[in-house]
C-alpha cells in the first residue's frame, strides 16, 4: 500500500526532475563551450568525440539530479508519513 501512494509523487517528481536536468545540461553546455545548443547525435559536422562527451556530460547530469529528486522525495515522504517508500 505505501508504493502505491508513493507512486504518483514519484512519477511527478520525476517528470520536473527530467526538466531541471535539461535546464542545467544547456546551462553546463554553454558555460563550458559557449555554445547555445548542445550537439545532437545526428549532426553530421561534429565528430564522435564531440557527440559523445556530450553524451556523458548529459547522462552524469541527468543520473546526478534523478538521484538527488529520488532521494528527497523518499526523504520527504518519510517525514510525512512516517515510512519509506519502499517499506
């Protein structure tokens, strides 16, 4: 029964956290390249290397800020009910 009211926060919680997480890949991208758009797989002027560093700077933000959205959602809830998610 605690999954099941945990789920809906979860999925909200997730959805904002893929919206923070590309505000601060463009962020990140344009601080470090000063770019405005960050490379796309497809485009055929950029090398592999270029793609793929993106690629790995992308995936560490978007892994880093579903950690921390999971993690204080599961910390919040607690405080609220008084039990994890997963118990």
């Amino acid at each position: 029964m605690n999954k099941l009211l945990y789920k809906p926060l979860g999925l909200l919680f997730g959805a904002l956290g893929g919206v923070l997480a590309s505000t601060v890949f463009r962020k990140v991208w344009q601080t470090a390249t000063g770019e405005d758009e960050p490379p796309t797989a497809t485009d055929k002027d950029l090398s592999w290397r270029e793609v793929l560093v993106a690629a790995t700077v992308q995936g560490a933000i978007f892994g880093l800020v579903k950690a921390a959205i999971d993690r204080g959602g599961a910390t919040g809830y607690r405080k609220l009910t008084g039990k994890w998610p997963d118990d």
